[in-house]
C-alpha cells in the first residue's frame, strides 16, 4: 500500500495581493472571468432584429429569460456556498451554460467556439487548492485501506472533484482537520474524479458537473461507514433527500458531533498513557 500524505505546505490562503485576497489572482479566477465577460463584447456585434433580443414570453427576451433563470440558480447557490471562493465555480458553471445557450439562438458558429473554449478551459485549469498547513490525508485506491484497515481510529473522509467546487470547500475541511485532527480522529479527502472505483463503492454519482452530491462526507469507524453519518444524506433509495444540509464549518461539526469525538479520544489517549 502507497504511504499516506499529507499536506504541508506553508503559504497561507488568507494572504492578499493588491489588497485583494490570493485566491482572487488564481489564473482559473481570472482567465474564466474574462472569458464569460467576453460575451458582454461579443453581443454587441449581434444583429439588433435577432430573435434573442425580441419580446418573446410576458415582454421578456430570450436573452433576459435565460439571464433572469441563472441568477435566480446563482443566488440559490450563493447562499448555499461558505465563501465567495467556493462559489466562484459554480457561478463560472452557470454562467457558462447561459452563454452556450444564448449563442446558440444567435449563432451556432459563436457558439460551438465558446464550447471549444469551455471544453478546454474545463480540463486545463482548476481552481488552487487551499495551501494553509492541515492535517488532511490524501487518499487513492492504493492506501485508501488505510481506512478501512483501522481499527483504532475515526475518519472523516472528503470525496471530491476538481470540478466540483472542491478548492472551494477545502479551506473549511482543512480548518476542521486542524482543530479537531488527532491520532484517533483523522481527516482524508479522496479525488473520486480521478479513482472513480471508489465513487462506485460508496455509491456518489459524478454524473454532472451540477451534481449536488459532491463533495461527500462520510465518517468511517473501526473501518466501516457509520450509519446515518453522511453528508449530503441519502434515502433509501440512494437518492439524495431535500432537506439539503449547508457545509458549513459550523453545521459540519454539530452533524458529525465532531466536539464530542475529540473530547472522547482525548480522554482515551490520556487513560492510554
């Protein structure tokens, strides 16, 4: 089994530059940006008597219709984010997909372009990882026994992709692994985009990059999953249940009861002594 890692690196996520913080100047941030503000550009060399631009239901144009549509999921999402560095990802997500579908009512030539454009941007550039110092184990199919191996401990294991909002909810996971990590409570985050065998053992769809399944929390005791101790939850039926509960740090911690485990293994690794 490969040996496990963990992340050590030392260059804080609150840092800033230019008065802005650091994750605002991630290439992904900026060059994503630019290329969903672009359609503000191109729009403007649209033909004025395009059907995207005539009243079509209630007065309202296409393009309205569409536009009004994505802020209406945006702020649903927004208030569903921890930080503005976890939405961002999901707003470029959105974003794009109301731009393909403008285009394609005013030009198919626009937009199989902007498609060739999001394909690309899509597999070349994720967003930066959270690089504050935690106590996060990396984990794949070749140590993921590591888990389900122990015997002595408690994990809380992060199932993500890198296009799903992943660098976003870092910063809250490593913040948790820093505050409550300890011998007998160990965190773990696994790329299931990457190891999809693992997604299909655990049962975690990476059907869409809408999937509101991802991440997914799962808490591991003497290696198996404990009942009941999973995030987003799940029917009996595998089907996600809507009363959807928000990842915060806070949340987090009373769903996974996350207080109480540390003080446990703390009072065990005193009588251990």
């Amino acid at each position: 089994k490969q040996q496990q890692q963990q992340t050590t690196t030392t260059v804080p996520s609150s840092s800033s530059v230019m008065g802005l913080p650091a994750w605002v100047w991630d290439p992904y941030i900026i060059i994503n940006l630019l290329v969903c503000l672009s359609y503000l550009y191109v729009r403007l060399h649209f033909d004025e008597d395009s059907v995207l631009f005539k009243n079509d239901m209630m007065g309202f144009t296409k393009e309205m219709q569409v536009g009004g549509s994505c802020l209406v999921a945006l702020y649903v999402k927004y208030w569903k984010s921890n930080s503005l560095a976890e939405f961002f990802p999901t707003f470029f997500m959105y974003s794009k997909v109301a731009i393909l579908i403008c285009t394609a009512v005013q030009s198919r030539s626009i937009c199989a372009w902007y498609a060739v454009a999001f394909f690309v941007l899509f597999f070349v550039l994720h967003q930066g990882e959270d690089k504050t110092p935690n106590k996060v184990v990396h984990l794949n199919t070749g140590n993921f026994g590591s888990v389900e191996d122990d015997r002595e401990s408690t994990w809380l294991v992060q199932f993500y992709t890198t296009w799903a909002n992943a660098a976003g909810f870092s910063s809250t996971f490593n913040a948790l692994s820093n505050k409550y990590g300890s011998k007998k409570l160990k965190f773990g985050k696994v790329d299931i985009g990457r190891f999809r065998s693992l997604a299909k053992k655990f049962n975690i769809s990476l059907s869409s990059v809408m999937n509101n399944e991802l991440p997914t929390l799962i808490l591991f005791e003497k290696g198996n999953e404990v009942k009941n101790q999973r995030l987003p939850v799940k029917d009996k039926n595998g089907k996600l249940k809507e009363n959807y509960v928000i990842l915060t740090k806070e949340n987090l911690i009373k769903y996974f009861k996350l207080e109480d485990r540390a003080k446990r293994t703390a009072q065990e690794a005193k009588k251990s002594k």
